[in-house]
C-alpha cells in the first residue's frame, strides 16, 4: 500500500461500500423484467420489437461478459478506484435516460452504456475488496456478493412490479440508487497503488506488460467456472419451466415458489463463509455433488415440491460454489493482475447466462425433454464431484509427502 495509505485500515464500511454495488448488476436485467409486457406494447409499431424490446434486459449482461476483461485491464493501469467511481456516475446517468427517451434505438443505447458501466462496476468492486482485505476477511466479502445478488434480485423483481404499475418509465427511476452508492464509494474506500506480496516485493499498478500473468492458474479457474456458470444459471432460468411440467400454470404461484427454492443460494453462502478455511478441492467436491443430488431430484421428483426440494438444495450448493471459485481466482493473482484476472472470471462466469440456455434446449432435444436434461447435468456434476475427490487426494499425498 502506498505510503499515504499506511494509516488507513479497511473495516466494515469499505466492505459495504464495495459490497452493495453489486446490487446494480442484478438491477439491470431483473428490475426491468415484469414490465416487459408493458415495453413490448409501448414499441409494438417499432419493426422487429419483438426481438429489439427484450435486448433492453439483455445487452447489460452481454456487455458483461465481452467487457469485464478489458474492464480489468483498465483498472489495473488506471487506477482501480478512480475507474469505478467514473462508471458508477456514468451508470447513474445512463441509467436514468429512459426516464426521458423516446425512441426504441436511443433506449436500447443507453443500455450499452449500462452494460459497460456494469462490466467496470461488478470488475472492480470485487478487485478492491480482494484488494482491501485479506484471508477470512476477503473470503467473508467475496461471498457476500453472491448473497447481496441473490437477495436484491428478489427485492429489485418485487419493486419493479410494482412501480410499473404507474408506468413503464416508473422502474427506471431506481438507477438513482447508483448517485447514493457512489457517495459511500468516494467516502470509505481510497486508491491502493502498491502493495506488499507474498514474495516480500512490492507490486505497484500502471502496468500494461502481461509478463508474469498466471496462465495456468486462470486456464484451471476457467474451465471449471466455464462448465459451474452453465450449471447455476440453468435452475435459475429453468425452475419456471420445470414447475410448468408438473402442472403448476398460475404466474404468481410460479413466481413466489422459484424465489423459495432461491433462498438456497443466500443460504449456501452463509454456508460457505463458515467453512471458507477448507481446502478449494473439498468444497468443490461438496459442492459438485450437492449439485448432483439436486439435478437428480429434480429429475425424477412425483410432485412439483419434490422438484422444489431438488431445486432448493441445487441452489444451495450454487450459492458455495459461487463463492469458492471467485476466491480461488483472485488468491492467484498479484497485486498488478488483480483487475485483469478477476475481469477474465467475471466475463467467463457472465457468459454462462447466455450458454446455459443453449446447452438445456440442445441437452433437451438429445433426451427427450427438459426434465431428462436434469438427469444429465446431475451426473455431469458428479462427475466434477470425483474429480475433485481426485484432486483432494493428490494434495493429499503431496502434503503427507512433503
């Protein structure tokens, strides 16, 4: 840490004020999604709206996932903190622009602006905290994304329901929230320019050079985030299908029993933050297989609470899972490559949003349904779990050997 900052010594505040804004990644898409009836009937004489009105959920997360490496290069010659201050406003602004934008091309602008201002704010928010604390501190904050993400999607679909109530522009008004969230930024957190490694040098930022960046590291951390990002979207996207097939059909009984199975995912980090000192290879081994257990109920639940059950304990090894990949990217990376490795997870992890869909329909149309697809993913991750009962094992035996 620079000399200036010596002083300084990150506590709670700093967490929250780097923790909360990763409630504007959430807010973008689910805020917005129970007024897309009401957008698709405000532009139904705008040609082709049928495909340009949802984009105005889904650019930010595209964005997301092709942006967040160059997000983290950004930062790490810029200056971490200055950058996310610059695109909290930023997000603020482009935000708030429907709220007087007429046209459909200049809402769907303001999108992209949303979604490359998200890029930077879900990069750097995470970089700083893993910059700002260590150890069990920085596991406790890296989980509490997950948890703070999980909770706020349900509050921001509940808010955005009922605001649009006066209105399609009406939900749009919350992207104020972003100016409140800037002002916590600016007073609890301050730019790190340096900071002390393990190796007892002293690494410092503005640093373009990928010299010393760790390849085999991040290549491990991205196949395994690569095949978990498809698997904790898939409940997420598919449970509303999934109780459609056992003959649940009311909108709002399907809505409040997929936020109940969801309460697996806060309850799997609370889970993961108390065991955040074991090894990576057994939490992934305990993960992968609650995964396993939950696809497999899924698939062969009688009831549609059977099938609840199988979502809810899927949920909770995605909230553990979540969580351990994300600290086990950012241990491996160096002060000066802090950004850039944890953009390249954040963008991996995005793209599973859009990859999850394409691998249950494929999945579906080779099995004979979507219910058969579960069956596949849950011995897909058992598959993962034995591998990691394999990797633990290895360790294992080195340490002994050692």
């Amino acid at each position: 840490m620079s000399s200036q900052n010596t002083a300084r010594i990150a506590g709670r505040a700093t967490g929250l004020a780097l923790l909360i804004p990763m409630t504007l990644s959430t807010m973008a898409i689910v805020l917005l999604a129970p007024i897309l009836p009401k957008l698709m009937e405000e532009f139904r004489d705008v040609p082709n709206y049928q495909y340009l009105v949802p984009m105005i959920l889904t650019i930010p997360a595209l964005c997301v996932a092709i942006l967040s490496p160059v997000a983290g290069a950004l930062g790490d010659y810029f200056g971490r903190r200055k950058l996310l201050i610059s695109a909290m406003a930023v997000y603020g602004v482009v935000g708030l622009a429907p709220l007087f934008l007429q046209s459909l091309t200049s809402i769907l602008i303001s999108r992209i602006g949303v979604g490359i201002s998200e890029a930077i704010i879900m990069t750097l928010s995470t970089t700083l905290i893993a910059d700002f604390f260590k150890g069990g501190n920085r596991s406790k904050w890296l989980a509490g994304q997950t948890a703070v993400a999980s909770v706020s999607a349900t509050c921001f679909f509940i808010l955005g329901g009922y605001l649009g109530q006066f209105g399609w522009r009406m939900p749009f008004v919350i992207y104020s929230t972003a100016f409140l969230m800037l002002i916590a930024v600016l007073v609890f957190t301050w730019e790190i320019e340096e900071e002390k490694g393990e190796d007892g040098e002293v690494h410092q930022l503005q640093s373009a050079s990928w010299t010393g960046f760790p390849w085999k590291h991040m290549l491990g951390v991205v196949l395994v985030t690569v095949f978990a990002s498809v698997l904790f979207y898939t409940v997420q996207i598919q449970s509303a299908p999934g109780l459609v097939s056992h003959g649940i059909t009311d909108s709002f009984k399907i809505g409040w029993m997929s936020a109940l199975a969801s309460i697996g995912v806060p309850l799997g980090t609370f889970i993961y933050s108390r065991n955040a000192k074991r090894p990576i290879e057994l939490l992934l081994l305990i993960e992968f297989s609650l995964l396993a257990v939950g696809f497999v109920v899924m698939s062969n639940a009688p009831s549609a609470w059977g099938f609840l059950g199988g979502c809810a304990l899927n949920q909770i090894g995605a909230g553990m899972l979540l969580p351990t990949l994300l600290v086990w990217a950012v241990t491996g990376l160096s002060f000066e490559f802090r950004g850039r490795g944890t953009g390249i997870w954040q963008g991996v992890f995005a793209l599973g949003q859009w990859l999850s869909p394409i691998v249950i329909t494929l999945l579906s149309l080779r099995f004979g349904g979507l219910i058969s697809s579960f069956q596949f993913l849950g011995y897909a991750s058992a598959i993962a779990a034995i591998l990691a009962v394999v990797l633990l094992w290895k360790t294992s035996k080195t340490v002994n050997a050692a």
